[in-house]
C-alpha cells in the first residue's frame, strides 16, 4: 500500500495545502462548491460576511464558516496542522500514532488524539458499497492490555466479526467490527448491511452463520476442522489487522474506531491522492463531533 501513494509526497500536499487560505479554499469547495444553501433557512442565495471565507444568508441573515457544521468545527489548531493530520491518517500504511503526530506537528498530544479520533468517526462506513463476490466471514479474537480503575494493568480479549471479499489472490475490501458475543443477531445485521445479496457467502457451519440461509443468502459452509475454510488470504488479513492493533494500539479502549479506520485505508488502497479528497470531503459532510461523546 505504501508504495502506492508514493506519488503523493508532503511536499506535493503542502504545496497544495501550505497556508491557512489553501485549506479554506479547499473547505468552501468541499462545503459549498456551487450550491450553497442557508444552514439555518436554506435560502440559496448569500453575501460575503466580515471574516473572508465566511457566507451571509441574504433572507435570514445567519452568518456561516466554512468549518461550522463539520468535523473541523471549532478546531483550536491551525488548519494546515488538520490537514497535515488527516494527510498523515489517510497515507501512512500504519495510521499513525497520537504521540507521533505531536512530535511532528509540535500540538499537544491529546489535541492529535482527540481530532485523530474525531477523523476515524468520518472513517465509518457508509454501508453504501456491501462486498460483492466471494465473501468469507471469519471471527477471531484480539488480546489487548487494558486499565483497571485501580491502575493495574489487566489482559483482555475481544471478539471480532471480519467479512473479506477476495478477488484473484487477494482481499480487495473489507469489513469488520467487535463483537460482545457472537449472538446470531448481531452478526445477521452486520452481514445484512456489509454484504450484497447477491454475494455467496463463506462460513463455518455453525449457529451464527448456518442462519443466513434464511435470510435469503448465499451461504457455503465449512465444518470448523476443514483447512480451506481459512484460506491463506483471509489468515493474512487477520494477521495483519491483529499485528496493528496490538503493536501499534497495545492499550485498546475504541476498538471498533481501529477497527474503521484500518477497513477505512485497506478499502482504498488503490487510491493516490483521491483518499485525501475522500476523507477531507466525508470530514465536511460529517456532522461535528464534540469532546464529550469520546468519553466511555
Ligand atoms: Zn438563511
């Protein structure tokens, strides 16, 4: 993946994206482009507002920027720093660390983390492109290091559901997400809304999966000992996404946020400038996302 976005270096981003004008620019295209519409009355028409790249509602007045509404609502960083960040997220094969992008971009570290966090919520899938094809389903366990209240360090697993559609020898896109237990709903509605109908689904035959059929799916089932089952490709995805989930984000609380933004990147893999596009437009559409509802 990597050496596909080779093309896409920092110094061709902030060529594009150096100044605090250029990401303005580039929001009021994202936001606005040529249909602007009143966020209060959704008048058509506006005139410009004292600050540069805000717009006036000529019926109702009301005054909007081009970060008010999206993630990049009421950020307290410069927007360069943004979206250095979001460049940062989008093309690194591995993400990227909050610690690290303080580093790099000299910002507090719970600054980097609260608006990395705030980047993966528009990482979520929309639900509007299920696999198609050969989809194998397989569910496996992640062990991860959580805090106690009391501090003391306490090893946990947690179970994950991962759907995998495999063209020639590879998985082209994937979906996954955690599991508190693999109760027969749970996984019927995450297959429902990630996989296409008309895809024939590969399991193990047992409780979850052997239901499917029902539902008017294709389904193949493998008895658990049979050694197809896990081919090669979908061992090595799991393997993968285990590998950078305990490596790189050893002390887990926001699973399934991972979980995004891993899918999120893999599922564009062949993109090369256009995941910036993606991922800066999805952050604009994306409603705001404040501090309080990253507490759990
Ligand atoms: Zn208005």
């Amino acid at each position: 993946m990597e050496k596909k976005f080779k093309s896409l270096s920092i110094a061709h981003f902030l060529s594009k994206f150096g100044t605090e004008n250029d990401c303005f620019e580039h929001l009021v295209q994202l936001k606005w482009g040529n249909k602007y519409a009143c966020g209060h009355c959704g008048n058509k028409k506006y005139c410009k507002a004292v600050r540069l790249y805000d717009r006036q509602c000529s019926r109702c007045s009301y005054i909007e920027s081009p970060t008010s509404g999206t993630i990049f609502h009421k950020i307290k960083f410069s927007l360069v720093k943004a979206f250095q960040i979001v460049y940062f997220l989008a093309t690194n094969k591995k993400g990227i660390s909050s610690c690290q992008l303080a580093r790099t971009l000299q910002l507090r570290q719970k600054t980097c983390w609260l608006f990395k966090q705030k980047i993966m919520r528009a990482m979520e899938s929309t639900n509007r492109h299920p696999l198609e094809g050969n989809v194998e389903i397989v569910e496996f366990e992640i062990g991860h290091i959580s805090k106690k209240e009391d501090r003391e360090l306490k090893d946990t697993t947690q179970k994950v559901l991962i759907a995998i559609e495999k063209k020639s020898l590879g998985a082209s896109r994937i979906y996954a997400t955690e599991l508190q237990d693999l109760g027969v709903d749970i996984c019927r509605k995450f297959i429902l809304k990630k996989v296409s109908l008309d895809a024939t689904i590969h399991a193990i035959d047992k409780s979850p999966f052997n239901n499917l059929k029902s539902e008017g799916l294709m389904v193949e089932l493998f008895d658990s000992s049979n050694t197809k089952m896990n081919s090669s490709t979908s061992k090595r995805v799991v393997n993968c996404l285990k590998n950078w989930i305990t490596t790189i984000h050893c002390n887990v609380k926001y699973l399934q946020q991972y979980l995004d933004e891993y899918c999120y990147r893999h599922n564009r893999h062949l993109m090369k400038e256009e995941i910036i596009d993606d991922l800066l437009g999805r952050m604009v559409r994306h409603k705001p996302a404040p501090y309080k509802t990253f507490i759990v």
